[in-house]
C-alpha cells in the first residue's frame, strides 16, 4: 500500500472544482497520494481526469512525452523540453504519408508552441522538490518538470477544473491520435500495488495491474461479510489481500473465507471474473447484482442524448438516435499542435468532411443542436456558439451563430451516412482511422473488442 506523504500540494476546489465538491462526497472522488510541491503547486479533482496536478492560478499542468509516429518521434525527452518560440511554418513529415516540407495552413497567423503551451516557469531561486525539478532549457529560462518532463499550461483552460488541452483517456470518444499528445500531469492514485485505474465512457475504472482486468463488487455484500459461496467462486474469485497490508482511507481486508484475506474497497469486497474475454470488460457488470469498481464516476451526458447498440457496441446518440461523433485532430508539424478545437484552424476539418467547404462540411457532418432551453450538465458536456460560415467558436450574441452540444468543449456531430439508431458509417472516417484527422462514433462501452476497447 502506497503511504501518504507530507502534505505540501493540496486539493484545491475552486471555481469548477467547488462545484464538482458540492455534486460529490468525499467518497465519490478519487483518492490521490500526496506529495511535496513547489510552493502554490496543487492537485485538483477533475470531471473526467480525476486529480491533475495545477499551478497557483489553478491551471491544469501538461506533459508531452516522447512518442512514436509513423517516421520517427515527436515530444520532450526527461530534461530536454523541445517546445519553444519557434513558429512552425513547414509539415514535419513524421505523422503522415505525405512528405516534409509542405506549408502550414494558416502560417501568416500560426503561434509558436510556448504561445499556446505557455511553460511553467521556474523562479530563480527555484530549488527541487520531491518528483518536481527544475530544467535549464537551451535558451537559460528555468523551467518545472515533474517525474523528468517538461510542464506546461494550456491556453485553452480558462478556469481551473478545466482540462481541455489534453487527455489520458484512449478508449471510446476521446480516441487520442497516434500516440504523441499532451496529458495532463496527475499525482499518483492512492491504490495498492495490484491496483491501477484507466479511463473509460462511464468513469475512471479500477483494474488490475497485471493484467487490466476488470475488478466487481456485489451489492449484497458489506463492510464485513462476503455472501460470495462456493458456487459463486465458480465465476466470481476473491482478490487477495497480502499478509502485511492494513487498512487505509477506502481500502480494508476482510476474512471472508477461514484464512483467506480479501480487498475491499469503499465497504465492499472486490473479486475479478473468470469469464471475461478482454482487460476493463464490463461485461461482469451486466449481471444482476454484480457492477463494476469506479473510483471516479464521469458525468453523465446530456439529459436529451440516448444510447443504442448495434453489432459492435454501445453509442451514443442524439434526442432523434442518430449516433454522435467526435472529431479528433493533430497536424503534422514539428509541434503537433491540436487543430479539433473550434478556435483553431478549420482546414484539416473541411477537407475531410466537406472538401474544403464549410457548407458541404455540415450537410455531411451536422453538428448536435442543442434547443433553447436545454443546459450544459457538467464542465465536460456545455453548449457552445459556432458560426456556421467558418465553423470557428462565436461569441454567443454573434448574428446567425449555431447553438451546439461539445465535448470538451469541441463540437459533437452526426453523420449524413447514417440512417437509423446505431449505425455507425462514419466511424473511423478520415486519416489514420480517423484518429489522427477525423471523425470516431462516441463509443459508450468498450468491451466488445477491435479498435474500442
């Protein structure tokens, strides 16, 4: 069991925060290990991220770690941030089959990658603490790292709660692109060793470390009594609790078979399933009585959206059915800057969804309307104005604007292509399977196999 250290960040609810503090007890946060922080560093629980590590304005903290891509590699090295003031004017070549050297849509106005990854500067008299270090860059400005890497804000969160320039999530409607992307810094989760947590559609979903695989309680069971027989253990096994463990904050051990110690988590004992085929099935969940282990539960989506499976999975749709999209993008320059934000440029977008034409763009691709009276459920669901002649964010009062439902504050979409509740014809629409320049159904369950799961 990992132990609680000195506290020096803390968890800090404020603005977005607070309010995710009012929705949710204590017990419907997840947990984190505390650690020594520079001064003003904090750690502050997230809709869909769960605890991120921030700076004193309360500003999401990102890395971007070295990654593979099609021609070679892209991000920061431990102690070596490659993110600076150049502006990036040509392809890089790396991440698409098309060559270097190609202009850049937007280059008059393009900003440079500090522009919109502003770096967390170090002061001068800066000194190491616990995992955070500081770097000297190339230029001689001082910098804060955490576990090696580089850290910086975004400039896409306006408030603090909010993670909009990057995510760990790679299932379901946050589909990442080909491997490189910013993710926020997180301090690590208060599980034991033979725990972990991924992300997934409903939550933040505890596993196994060895293997991914799923982790159950049952309902009828309590703090103390595991009513798991004989024949249950058929499917269902306890997970075992180590000799030496004792218990702390969510976690305790019961006995709950002569000389068999078992973890439970938040008052009730944990088992895995023998017949699951894949790692985070849900598939245990599906039986009565029986759920899945969260230590962090995702918002739901709007009130007006439905969910409808067909043969692969579970979607999401629209109030009418239709299955929702997300779309995913990240350009081939030597910054990988995010272009699937609406304050970003549209061309990428437009010429996967409508061959260069906004117009064209939306008859194949409308967005998801949101009606006059309809509100935003969470930080992670909002309504957001898009000018229907560019396809750019609005201001709210702006003549003509389209009044629409985003994810992570980008749009969602429906596909033209689609005929009846679940289908599913522009999944994996655009380059790369959609994930580096296109469009991916918003999968709500995950273990039915291929590339959502």
């Amino acid at each position: 069991m990992k132990r609680i250290q000195g506290i020096v960040g803390v968890v800090a609810l404020l603005a977005a925060g607070g309010a995710l503090a009012q929705q949710r007890t204590k017990a419907e946060l997840e947990d984190f290990v505390r650690e020594p922080m520079p001064p003003g560093f904090q750690a502050m629980q997230t809709e869909l991220e769960g605890p991120v590590l921030a700076d004193a304005n309360g500003r999401t903290l990102y890395v971007w770690p070295l990654n593979a891509v099609r021609n070679g590699d892209l991000g920061d090295r431990k102690g070596d941030p490659t993110c600076d003031d150049t502006v990036q004017k040509v392809s890089s070549g790396l991440q698409s089959p098309y060559p270097g050297g190609l202009e850049l849509p937007d280059v008059e106005t393009r900003p440079s990658c500090l522009a919109i990854w502003p770096a967390a500067w170090a002061p001068a008299d800066a000194k190491d603490v616990g995992k955070f270090t500081v770097l000297t860059r190339k230029d001689g400005r001082r910098q804060w790292a955490y576990e090696g890497y580089a850290l910086y804000t975004s400039v896409l969160d306006r408030k603090p709660g909010d993670v909009l320039g990057g995510t760990k999530r790679t299932m379901g409607g946050d589909a990442r692109s080909t491997g490189v992307i910013r993710q926020p810094a997180a301090p690590p989760t208060n599980v034991p060793p033979q725990f972990a947590v991924t992300m997934a559609d409903s939550g933040r979903m505890l596993v196994l470390a060895a293997n991914d695989g799923a982790v159950y309680m049952h309902d009828k069971d309590t703090a103390a009594t595991s009513n798991c027989d004989a024949a249950c253990r058929q499917e269902f096994q306890p997970i075992a609790a180590p000799e030496h463990v004792r218990p702390q904050g969510d976690w305790a051990i019961i006995e709950s078979s002569p000389g068999v110690k078992q973890w439970t988590f938040r008052g009730k004992p944990l088992y895995t399933r023998a017949s699951d085929r894949i790692p985070h099935s849900l598939e245990g969940g599906d039986i009565p009585g029986w759920s899945n282990v969260w230590t962090q539960k995702a918002p739901l989506a709007p009130k007006e959206f439905t969910r409808h499976i067909n043969r692969v999975g579970t979607v999401l749709g629209d109030e009418k059915g239709r299955t929702i999209y997300v779309y995913a993008c990240n350009d081939d320059a030597a910054d990988q800057q995010d272009c699937s934000h609406p304050t970003q440029p549209q061309v990428y977008r437009l010429a996967v969804s409508g061959k260069g034409d906004q117009q064209r763009a939306m008859r194949n691709f409308p967005y998801v309307r949101a009606g006059a009276t309809a509100k935003s459920p969470s930080t992670l669901w909002t309504i957001i104005s898009i000018d229907p002649a560019t396809g750019r964010k609005a201001a709210a009062d702006q003549a003509g604007v389209l009044r629409v439902w985003a994810y992570r504050d980008r749009p969602v979409y429906v596909c033209a292509r689609d005929k009846k509740p679940g289908d599913i014809e522009c999944d994996s629409w655009g380059e790369n399977f959609g994930l580096r320049n296109g469009y991916r159904a918003f999968w709500v369950r995950e273990d039915f196999g291929g590339s959502h799961g």
